[in-house]
C-alpha cells in the first residue's frame, strides 16, 4: 500500500496563494508588451516578434538545466523567490526604458526566470501531494493561477485605461512580491525532495525495480516513443498557439486609442473565467484517463485560429476567447500529469519537464517570428489561417501518436506496447 502525505492546510493554502501571485509574475507583462510596444513606443510588427520571441528564446536555453537543477537542489522555494525578482526587474525596466536593447535584455532575464517556474512549482507540489493525488492538486493548482490571471488582467485594464500603459509593468513587480510571501510560507519538511523529482511512492511494486537502476538517462528519456511523440505534439501546439493572442493585440491597437489595454484585459478575462472551471474538471476527469480530456485541447485550437479570420470586431475576438480558455485550462493540468505518468519512478520528472519546456519554447518563439513576418507582408488573416493549419497538425500527431498514458501497468511495459504498435 502506498503511503498517503498529508501536508499540513498552511502549506497547501499557501501554494494556492503562490499559483495566484504567480499567475501574472511568471511570463511578464506577456501580451501586453505587444500593445505597448505598437501603440506607445511605434515598434512594427517584426520589431515586436523578435521582441516577444528574445523571452522564448531565453526560456530554450535555460529550460532544461533549470529542470535538472530543480531535480537536484532541494532548494526549490529559494529559486522560485530568485526568478520572482528577475522578472520584477525586468518588467520594471521595460517600462521605464522601452528601447530595443533594454527590452531584449529584460526580455531574456523574464525568460531565464520563466525557466524555473513550471518545473519547481510542480515539484513542490509532487512534493507535498503525491502521485496518487497529483491529478487533483494541479487541477487546483490551474484554477487558482487562472483566478489570479483573472484577477491580474482586471487590475492591467483597469490601470492601462485610468492610469498609463506602463502602469502594467509595475503590477508585476507587485505581484512578485505576493509569490516571495507566499512561498515562504509552505513548509520546507513536508516535501518529500526524492518524490519531487520523479521517484515512486513508498511501498509501490515497482519501486524496487526503478532503485535498482537508480536514475534514467538523457538518453533513455529521449529514446522514450511515448515521450517523442508527446513532445512533437506539444511542440507543435504551442507553435499554433503562442502568437495568436499578441496577433489579435496588435489588431486591437490599430487606431483605438487607450481602449485596446482595455480590449485586450477583456480577451484574457474572458479565457481566464473559462479556464477556472475547466481546469478544475480536467483535474477531476482526469483521475480516470488522459487522452480523451487532452484531445478536446488539441481541437478547439484550430477552430479559433480560423474564426479570428472572420472579423475584426473588438467584441467578435474577445467572445472567440472562449475557446483559448478551453484550450488552456485543459493544456496546463493533462500536460502536467501526462509527463509525470511517463516519468514516474525515474527520477526525471522535473528534467524532462525541462526538455518538453525546451522544445515548447523553440515553439512558441519561431511562431512570434514566423507570424510577426507573415502579417507584415500578407496581412493578419493569413497569419491566423498559417497557425490554424499549423494547430491541425498538432492535433493529428497527438491523436494517432500518442496513447492513454493513465494506465494500470507500468511505464515499461506500456512503452513496449507503444513502440510495437508504430
């Protein structure tokens, strides 16, 4: 029988609150910085894409050592505060400074920070919860940073409009502060560090097995089909993804006044109300299997790329919002706990979080380049209809690729299984 952890309510209310802080203080001003950028500072769209990818391209090369250094320090609140105050300095001089220069660099210091988030927030969480529970504590673990990026973009417009557009940048700093609060409060004894990287719970049948072996590889990982071909999807998703959102900014900066802070606020609110309950119930269903759950993720991407094509209406692409919620909330708990299924008992959890991040990465920044180009010369609809084509694929690679990885046997056994059926 497995050992049940019972980390204490103060822990677990504190993580909470950090999934809240964090939710604004781990990708910066995010999309906003495309508004700002076009609307304040006059930068064209391709001048924006580099901007926007310099963040993403920082995130690649710092990804998979901050999994690995995740995996090894028992640190893990430490790094967390470190990259809370690297963003809030970087967003802090991005307001104060908007030249190319001083923008990449704070663009690159958000991305190295952005590096230690994902990986050190699940692992605290493995941590304190456990494999068995792990479903339902992500799906919490979304719904409250999705609260808090409710919460975040409400203050954003409310003080884009009535204050200045730089007003965004400081938020975060503030933000940044909560998340240090928070996270010094969770207690450091109740998280189990060799659970938090990946290890099989005491008392587990395979748990003898996975010791006698220790660690797995780079390259075992990497040999892994199920964990290939989950990558290539994931990839493939965010390369859809990452740019439609800064793309429909841009559209509503284009001779609107102040009111596009306020437009864009309104597009993130409207996907953030739609990720707090899906997050929750993606937690929920989730216990039972992963792949139907993750699939319905995979298709409304395409969908909304297409209807971003059918108008420029403010209220038209705010409404169309909907589907990234969907999207969103779904992608943020079943990618978490896909990789923990494929990891468990290795030792690999945070590192391979890395790896996937890594890629993920690569992703999101050739799409802001790649869309930043193409709307200059061809114009938005077609930079929408390339990422829609481009999220149709995604969705093909993870349905036929990519199997149930909630199963009753273990990982070796159904990696077999995989590997002779392509």
């Amino acid at each position: 029988m497995q050992k049940e952890r019972r980390p204490s309510k103060k822990s677990l209310r504190s993580l909470d609150c950090l999934n809240v802080f964090l939710a604004d203080v781990r990708d910066g001003v995010g999309p906003y910085l495309s508004i700002y950028l076009k609307a304040s500072a006059n930068w064209n769209p391709a001048q924006i894409g580099l901007a926007m990818s310099a963040s993403s391209i920082a995130t690649v090369i710092a990804q998979t050592p901050a999994g690995a250094l995740v995996d090894r320090l028992r640190q893990k609140r430490m790094l967390i505060i470190l990259a809370a105050v690297f963003v809030s300095i970087g967003c802090i001089a991005m307001g104060l400074f908007p030249s190319l220069p001083v923008v990449l660099g704070s663009q690159i210091m958000i991305g190295i920070a952005a590096a230690i988030f994902p990986p050190a927030i699940t692992a605290i969480t493995l941590g304190l919860v456990g494999h068995e529970r792990l479903d339902r504590r992500v799906g919490r673990n979304e719904t409250f940073n999705h609260a808090g990026n409710l919460l975040a973009a409400t203050l954003a417009g409310l003080a884009g409009y009535f204050i200045a557009r730089k007003a965004i940048f400081f938020l975060v700093a503030a933000m940044a502060v909560g998340s240090i609060i928070s996270v010094r409060m969770i207690r450091e004894r109740e998280i189990d560090h060799e659970l938090a990287r990946g290890d099989s719970e005491e008392g587990e049948e395979e748990d003898n097995q996975k010791h006698q072996q220790r660690y797995e590889g780079i390259l075992q990982l990497l040999s892994d089909r199920q964990i290939l071909f989950f990558t290539v999807a994931v990839v493939l998703f965010h390369f859809a993804n990452a740019a439609m959102l800064p793309l429909v900014g841009q559209e509503l900066a284009q001779g609107k006044g102040t009111s596009d802070t306020v437009y864009m606020s309104a597009c993130i609110i409207v996907a953030q109300l739609v990720m707090i309950p899906v997050s929750n119930l993606a937690g929920r269903f989730a216990h039972t299997a992963r792949k139907p759950i993750f699939l319905l993720g995979f298709a409304v991407l395409p969908i909304r790329g297409v209807l971003y094509t059918f108008s420029d209406n403010p209220y038209f692409l705010v409404s169309v919002q909907i589907l990234d919620g969907i999207a969103g909330g779904i992608f943020g708990v079943l990618s978490v706990l896909m990789v923990a299924d494929l990891t468990k008992g290795t030792g690999r959890f945070n590192l391979t979080q890395g790896m996937l991040n890594t890629a993920i990465g690569v992703g999101a920044g050739l799409s802001n380049v790649l869309a930043g180009f193409v709307v200059k010369s061809a114009g938005y609809n077609v930079g929408f209809l390339i990422l829609a084509a481009i999220a149709v694929v995604a969705l093909a690679v993870f349905w036929l690729c990519v199997p149930e990885t909630k199963t009753g046997v273990n990982r070796k056994a159904s990696h077999q299984t995989a590997s002779g059926s392509h």
